[in-house]
C-alpha cells in the first residue's frame, strides 16, 4: 500500500519568477514583456509557466488548459483537481500529489519527478514521453492510450492500473510493478522491463517484440495473442501464463492450449 512520503499539511504559499533576461529581452525590444502571472488565484488556463509554486494546497481546484511549462513544483497538492490538457512539459516536481486528479490529454514531457503520486488518477490519453517518474505511484489509475515513451519508470507502481492501449515504447521500467494491472493492446516494445512484476495482469495483444524481460514476473497473466518476437525472456517467470496464440521470441506461435510454456 502507498504511504505518503508528503510533508505535512500546507503551510504557506511561494510562487516566483526569475525574469531578469526576459526583462533584458524586452528592453533592448523596446517593449513591455508578458509575464507568466506567479500571483495569479489558481484558475483555469492560469499561466504558471517557469514559476515556483511551493508548499500550496491545490485540491480540487479547476486548473484545465493551465500552462505550467518549465514550472518547479515542490510540496504541492493536486488531489482531486481538474488537470485536463494541462501543460506541464519540462516541468520539475517534488513531493506531489495528483491523486484521482482528472488529467486527461495532459501533457507532462520530459518532467522531472522525484516522491509523485498519481493514485486513482484520469490520466487517459496523457503524454509522459521522456518523462523522468521513477518510484511513482499510478496505482489504480486510468491511463488508457497514455504515451510513456522512452520514459523513466523504474520502481513505479502500476498496480491495478489501466493501461489499455498505452505505449511504453523504448521506456525503462525495471523493477516496476504492473500487478493486475490491464495492458490489452498495450506497445511495449523496445522496453526495459528487468524484473518487472506482471503477476496477473491482462497482456492480451500486447506488443513486447525487442523488449528486455530477463527475470520479468509473468505469472499467471493473460498473454494471450501477445507479441514477444526477439525479446529477452531469460529466466522470466511464466508459471501459470496464458498463451494462446502468443508469439514466442522465436517468432514461434504458441498453441491454443498453452499455458505456463510456449507449446
């Protein structure tokens, strides 16, 4: 079970920018420029762009369409508000909190991550490419055709997530924990997946071709019609697996009836 690793409950409110070369930008324009409002009330479509936004409680707050790029978020609250197509690409976070945020078509690139926890969170059609969340907490959230790739997974918590259609593509997911999580139709080619636990989760059309799965869990999971064309299956664990017409790293298809070995 998650444990909160938060600080405690809020205790102020800081949010600066740092505008001095913009202000020498502006100057030698001969213009005034257009800042980011810092001091904004949080709203939707607010412009929080390259500010510091630090011990502040944002639960349940109406933030869709903010744009928070380059933002350094760190002690914040998000439980429960409304993210959807927020901008937070490039944005650094520590010790924060989106649980059951509504997230969806949120764009989070290239983020930097450090104690996050989605739990319960909306995060369907998201974009966490190249994000950097290793040790996250998405358990129980709703990512569906979510796009990790290339991202930095390694110790996240996916359990019970649903991932239907979500591409992990080239992303690094060692020791990630995928348990019971739905992943039908899921892309994880090119992954690395050393150790990961998939123990009872639905793989059914994945896509695992290339994929690092040396001592991956697999058990009892529903790999049905999966592809694992050249991945690296050394001592993985497949006791119990469904694999009706997987396609075996050998690019061979596995009996209808096989269950716990390719037949």
């Amino acid at each position: 079970m998650y444990q909160s690793q938060f600080i405690g409950p809020s205790v102020g409110r800081f949010i600066r920018r740092s505008a001095s070369l913009i202000l020498g930008i502006a100057a030698l324009a001969g213009h005034a420029p257009a800042f980011a409002g810092c001091d904004d009330d949080p709203a939707p479509g607010v412009n929080w762009a390259n500010c510091d936004i630090i011990d502040i409680d944002l639960k349940n707050k109406d933030l869709s369409n903010a744009v928070l790029t380059s933002a350094r978020f760190s002690n914040v609250d998000f439980s429960g508000a409304i993210l959807e197509n927020a901008d937070f690409n490039f944005a650094e976070m520590k010790n924060c909190r989106f649980d059951q945020a509504r997230m969806k078509g949120a764009h989070l690139v290239a983020v930097k991550a450090d104690t996050v926890s989605f739990h319960k969170a909306v995060l369907e059609n998201s974009r966490f490419s190249r994000a950097t969340l290793k040790n996250a907490n998405f358990s129980q959230s709703r990512a569906d055709q979510a796009n990790f790739y290339g991202a930095k997974l390694d110790g996240a918590d996916f359990t019970e997530a649903r991932l239907t259609q979500a591409s992990f593509e080239q992303a690094s997911a060692a020791g990630a924990v995928f348990v019971r999580a739905e992943l039908s139709r899921a892309v994880l080619s090119g992954a690395r997946l050393h150790g990961t636990d998939f123990h009872q989760a639905v793989l059914h059309r994945a896509v695992l071709d290339n994929a690092d799965c040396l001592d991956t869990d697999f058990s009892e999971a529903d790999l049905s019609k999966a592809s694992l064309r050249e991945a690296q299956i050394e001592d993985a664990i497949f006791t119990g697996t469904i694999l009706k017409d997987t396609i075996w790293a050998n690019y061979k298809r596995c009996r209808t009836t096989s269950v716990g070995e390719c037949q």
